[in-house]
C-alpha cells in the first residue's frame, strides 16, 4: 500500500510538471482552466468575479491612461501650433501698426501740403488783387521759392508784370524754380 501511495503521488507530480509546461510554452492557459473551474464552485465564485473586475480594471486604467497620454500629446502639439499663429498675429499686428504709423505720417504730409496749397492760392489771390508795385514790394519780402509757387498760381500776365518788377537777377532765380518738375 505505501508503494501506491508513493505511485500516486508520483503521478499527481507528473501531471503537475506536464501542466505547468504546456502552460509554459502557450499550449495550454490554465489560469483560464482554473478560473472557469473555481467559477463553478458557488462558494469561490464572488472571489473570482472580483479577481477579474480587478484585471478589466487594470486593463482600462491602462488604455485610458493611454488615451490621456495622447490626448496630453495631441494638446501639446496644438498648444505649439496656436502659441506659432499667436505669434504670426502678433508679427502682422506690428507691421500693420507701422503701417497705420507711416500713412498717419504720409497723410498729415499731405494735409500740411494742402493747407499751404491753400495759403498759397490766398496769397496768389491778394496778389492779383493788388497792384503791381505793391505785389513786387510784397513778395520782394519772401523766399524765391515761396515767390516761384505763388507766381505760378496767377495768370501769365499778371505772373509777368510782377516779375518784370524784381532786379533781373531775381527774377532769372524764380524762373528757374519755376521750370524745374
């Protein structure tokens, strides 16, 4: 009786080591084996279904842990690309203010040229109201530059008269300036 005793336990080892083998090298999956068979035993199955809610639970912790790292990934790459057009709007709003600064510059130019267009044309005006001698005391008084705009604002002949009253010398000055471009 000791000898089978001794057999049987020799047997059960055996089958032990064949299972864990076929186990080893993905023949057989005893975990699963051994689960579905505790499942049938009423007593053990509340301590099986936790032990598997806890595995699914890894399982999704995992996954959604994944899924973070991605979105983590994808909102980096976006925090990137609007931090790139936020700077590209920044550029452009800079050079659209320097922009807005050099018409501002270009038209308050052009307003200063208006308004002494304007006086200009009052003194041309005055001037062609005046008489000769007086206009040429007048102007005799000016810039010959200021003197060439306003003669070129009044008719040929009045333009004329005035000039025929200034020293020749002068008056070969302002018509010099009054035939460059």
């Amino acid at each position: 009786m000791r000898w089978v005793a001794i057999g049987l336990v020799a047997l059960v080892i055996a089958g032990v080591m064949a299972v864990a083998i076929l186990d080893h090298f993905g023949f057989l999956d005893t975990s699963s084996l051994v689960m579905s068979g505790l499942k049938r035993i009423k007593v053990f199955a509340p301590y099986v279904r936790t032990y598997e809610l806890g595995l699914s639970r890894s399982q999704a912790l995992a996954r959604e842990r994944t899924k973070l790292e991605d979105a983590r990934q994808a909102l980096e790459l976006r925090a990137k690309e609007i931090a790139k057009e936020a700077a590209d709007l920044e550029e452009r709003r800079r050079r659209s203010q320097e922009e807005l600064a050099q018409l501002e510059a270009r038209r308050d130019e052009l307003l200063k040229a208006v308004k002494g267009a304007e006086q200009l044309d009052r003194v041309a005006r005055l001037c062609g109201a005046m008489p000769t001698a007086g206009a040429v005391r007048l102007l005799g008084e000016l810039e010959d530059a200021a003197i060439a705009q306003v003669l070129a604002r009044l008719p040929d002949k009045q333009a004329g008269a005035i000039l025929n009253g200034f020293e020749a010398k002068r008056a070969a000055r302002v018509l010099a300036l009054m035939v460059r471009p």
